[in-house]
C-alpha cells in the first residue's frame, strides 16, 4: 500500500539522519516536522565523528549505499562549496568489497571510487601498503550540515529545537499523540490519520520511551574516543587519510594537527558520552607502535562520542512491524556522515512504499522485520 502525501512526517532527531531524512521528503513534498531535544541541530554523532568520506564497504547493501551517497555528493558540490576534501583513502581492509566493480559498470561515473594498490612512504621511517581511493577523504560536515538545513528552511519546514520527545500514547497498532518537553511547558501533539513519526535519535534509537510494549529493537549505542594530535617540530601533513583496519586505528589531517584513533569500541548506554581515562593510554601505545612518526606528539584534545549498531551492523530503515505509523532511521554506525545525502533517499523511498506487513529483506534490506 503506497503512503499518501496528506499527512505529517514527524521526524524525531536532528541529527544526520533526521536532517538528511526531512530534506529528501520535503523535496518529495512531503508535510515534515522536525523535533529536536537540543538547542541546535547535529550536537552529538554528527559533529563529533572523524569526518572520513568511505567509499570502500565489504557489506554488500552498504558497499552500494556509501558509494550512491559520496556520488550524490561530489554532484552536488557543483553549486555549493566542497563537501569532501579528496585528499584520497590509503586503507588495509580486513574484509574485500566484492561489489566495487559491480557499481562502477553500473554507474561508469563511480571510477573516481575505484581502489588501486598503492604505498606511502612517510620520510623514510615508515611505510604503509594499502587500497587507494583518490575521490575519498575528509568531510566538511558543517557544511553538509549547512546545505542540507538550508534547503529545508526555504522549503518552510517546521524546526521544533528545544523539543525532546518524553511520552508515546498509542491505541492498538497506531500512535495517538506525542508529548514533549520545552523549556516553558509539555506540548501534546496529536497524530492524525496518514501521519508518520520517525525514529532518527541516534544512540537514543532503543530508549524505553519507544518500546510501546513490544522488544525492543535490537540496536545499540558504543563508545569510540578520538583523539587531535600536535607536534613541536613541523611534521609534513600532506598525506591521504591512512586506515589500517589490521591493526584497528585511523588518523587523517586536521589543519596542522591530525585526529587519529584506536577505534575502541564498548558498549554503552545512550547518555554515556564521558570521557574514559583509561582510553588515553590504550591510545598512545596502539598508535605509536602502528606509526612511529608519530612518536613526538601531543595530546591537544580528545572526545568520545556513541556509534549506534543493529545486531548485524546494518543500518534499520523501515516500518516498525507492530505499530503501522512508526518508521525507523537508525543505527548508522560509522557511515552516517559519509551517507548524509543518501539516507533521505532510502527512507523516503521506503515511507513512499508504505507499511507492509509482510515486508521480508528482499522487500527492503534495512526492515526492522528482520529482527522479530
Ligand atoms: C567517534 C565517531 C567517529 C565517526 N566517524 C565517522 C566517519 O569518519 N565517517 C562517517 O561517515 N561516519 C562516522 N561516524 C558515524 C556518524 O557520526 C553517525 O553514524 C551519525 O552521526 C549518526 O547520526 P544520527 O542522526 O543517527 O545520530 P545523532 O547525530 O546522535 O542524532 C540524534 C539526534 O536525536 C536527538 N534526540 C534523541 N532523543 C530525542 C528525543 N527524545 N526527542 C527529541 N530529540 C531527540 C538528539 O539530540 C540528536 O540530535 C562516527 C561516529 C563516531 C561516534
């Protein structure tokens, strides 16, 4: 059954993944509502991640999707300032993309995607082999950010900041009403016929508040620290963002610094984005033994922030199964940044099909059915 265009999207999020969503929607015509707990737009993952454009993806869903994605991007940068600074990937993946080629035969103007072998030599003293893909590099999220806000401005979209989503009423297999908290009072909404709400809360995408009396969906947020280096002496920074997924860490250019981390990884719980003393030292020990250029350098800051997963790691786009007008846009893990332009597309085309009850992943890889 297809969706009909007269009611509200109610997004809850303003994240990537809620901003991306309510651009692509309004752009379809969509009626959208952005609610956001904060004061501003994109305060946690998607300002506090590395900001690396991957295309190189071993999960053959996500492999097309990154790659659409940096695609839709390096297009629309045509009429706006650069979004990725193509300063290439030299990477050492632990799992092949086997669908590389597959793409770039589909979408010849995906070459600039394509990995080649390639060695870096750092003064002598190091050296990494590794895939090289020229079009990748770093993200100007602020202004991915930017673009995406903009556009839904001129499009009137209702932005609610200060909002934050405390109560769901549902009555059978529909919600009701919402009720949120702002700083002057609670706000009841209700949810008319044909309206949808969107679940796009990042690390918050499990909390209580949604599991309307059934499991909850199996996603989860972990805790990733990264870390901005400095130096005395005057390194030469002109290097590709270099990942070596044998060894678990990544650092890339940042001005005249570099962010690097160990990719640590532990669970956690959705408010927990505090630092952890311990990661300091787990950090300098992995990272010095791995590039021993970096043997003089400092600690200028470092940060944590929530990588949100679904049990199988693959992003949950799609109708809740019990409640027919709940939809989810959740656990993006590590790629939501370099997806910014194509998670909209995948949950308008999915909100556009409609509720299936028998939505199997042939239907739609990224159901939410597929963990019942
Ligand atoms: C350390 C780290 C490094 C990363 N590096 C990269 C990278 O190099 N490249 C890449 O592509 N990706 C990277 N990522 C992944 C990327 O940052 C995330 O996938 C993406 O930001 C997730 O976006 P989101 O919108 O789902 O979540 P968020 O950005 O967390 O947004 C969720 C929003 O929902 C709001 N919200 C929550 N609950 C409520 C409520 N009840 N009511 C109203 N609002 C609510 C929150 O306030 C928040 O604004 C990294 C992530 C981390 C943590």
């Amino acid at each position: 059954m297809t969706h009909s265009k007269t009611g509200t999207i109610h997004i809850i999020g303003g994240g990537i993944a809620g901003i991306s969503s309510a651009y692509t929607l309004t752009n379809h015509n969509y009626k959208v509502c952005l609610w956001e707990k904060e004061k501003l737009p994109c305060m946690y993952a998607s300002s506090r991640n590395a900001a690396i454009a991957r295309s190189y993806e071993s999960d053959p869903v996500l492999s097309f999707a990154v790659k659409k994605g940096l695609l839709q991007m390096i297009k629309a940068e045509k009429y706006t300032d650069e979004f990725i600074k193509k300063i290439g990937l030299l990477f050492k993946p632990l799992e092949v993309d086997y669908y590389e080629d597959d793409f770039i035969s589909r979408f010849p103007e995906a070459e600039i995607l394509k990995s080649s072998s390639k060695n870096f030599q750092y003064n002598q003293e190091y050296s990494f082999d590794g895939l090289y893909i020229p079009a990748n590099g770093t993200l100007d999220i602020h202004n991915i950010q930017q673009y995406l806000l903009q556009n839904m401005i001129k499009k009137n979209i209702l932005i609610s900041y200060e909002h934050k989503l405390i109560e769901i009423a549902r009555k059978n297999n529909l919600i009701t009403n919402l009720v949120f908290v702002t700083p002057n009072a609670e706000k009841k909404i209700e949810i008319l016929e044909n309206d949808i709400i969107v679940n796009a809360t990042g690390s918050w995408a499990a909390d209580s508040l949604f599991n309307l009396n059934y499991d909850p969906l199996p996603v989860l947020p972990y805790k990733r620290h990264l870390f901005q280096l400095s130096f005395k002496e005057n390194l030469n920074l002109n290097m590709p963002v270099l990942w070596d997924e044998q060894s678990d860490t990544y650092l890339r250019p940042e001005g005249k610094t570099l962010l690097a981390t160990h990719c640590d990884e532990n669970e956690t719980n959705p408010d927990d984005y505090n630092l952890e003393e311990r990661e300091v030292e787990k950090f300098q020990s992995s990272i010095i033994n791995v590039y021993p250029f970096l043997k003089n350098c400092q600690i200028k800051n470092y940060w944590a922030c929530l990588r949100t997963f679904s049990k199988d790691n693959r992003p949950v786009v799609g109708f809740d199964a019990h409640i027919k007008n709940f939809f989810y846009a959740v656990g993006w893990g590590g790629r939501g940044m370099s997806l910014a332009f194509e998670i909209g597309n995948l949950v308008s085309r999915r909100i556009q099909v409609g509720y299936n009850e028998n939505e199997t992943e042939n239907d739609n890889p990224y159901t939410s059915f597929r963990f019942l």
